[in-house]
C-alpha cells in the first residue's frame, strides 16, 4: 500500500452540478504524477450499488456493480495522459441516492497496470441527477 502511494493520481474536472439522466457529458481528465511506467490505460462509468442489513447482531454492506460501460481504452500510453471523456449518461440509469441502508453511486474509475508494483485503480464519484425537464413537460 505505501508504494502505491507514489502511483499516479487520477484527476476529473466536474462543474459542480449532477450529470443528468440521458443528456451527453464532456469531462476533462488526467493522470497527474509519473505516468511513465504506465503501459495501458482503461476509464469506465461505473454504477454501483450498498445495501447494509442486520444479520444477528453484525452489519453487512452488499455491493454490486450493475453497470459498467468503458469509457476510454488505450494500448498505448505516452508521458502526456489527458483528456476529455464524452459520452451519454444511460437514459435508463437512476440518480445518485443515499439512504440510511441503501445508496447507488455513479464512479469514473481509472484503470492503469504498472509492471511489479501496485496497480493503479482510482475511483472518483459522479453526481448524476434526474433528467432535465424540457419546454412543454416533456423529458
């Protein structure tokens, strides 16, 4: 773990506001940090969901991924890792939700191997909304 804390870091650039439902996204990314030693590279919007339930006296979180679409994919990596991800937020997918027991989360996750030392594996949330109402009540 200490050496991973060397790795290169993923950064995401959100304008603050939640990614809604079924409208196209533009967010621009990088790897900061010592790229070199990097090799490939995949970034994937994940959905994932927690559900914490009471078994006997212990807690238990159960998560599972429903979705996970890749984003970007590169065999190829030079010393400049940037760039912008573009793609349609699923019109089928359900907005961010934390409850007391239950939560969906929407993730950016970065993905990098690194030959004989710890992976790159960097997990930034995504705020997604419902979808925008449009003129006349239609979505």
């Amino acid at each position: 773990q200490a050496l991973a804390l060397t790795n290169p870091r993923a950064e995401l650039v959100l304008d603050g506001d939640a990614v809604p439902i079924g409208e196209t996204v533009e967010l621009p990314w990088r790897l900061a940090g010592s790229t070199s030693r990097l090799t490939t590279l995949r970034i994937e919007l994940v959905g994932r969901e927690s559900a914490t339930y009471s078994r006997g006296t212990n807690r238990i979180t159960d998560r599972a991924e429903f979705l996970v679409h890749v984003l970007f994919k590169s065999e190829a990596i030079g010393q400049e890792v940037k760039g912008t991800l573009r793609f349609a937020m699923p019109s089928c997918a359900v907005p961010s939700f934390e409850g007391r027991s239950n939560q969906i989360v929407w993730l950016v996750r970065f993905k990098a191997p690194i030959r004989l030392w710890p992976d790159v594996k960097d997990e930034i949330v995504l705020p997604v909304g419902p979808p925008r109402a449009s003129v006349g009540g239609e979505t």
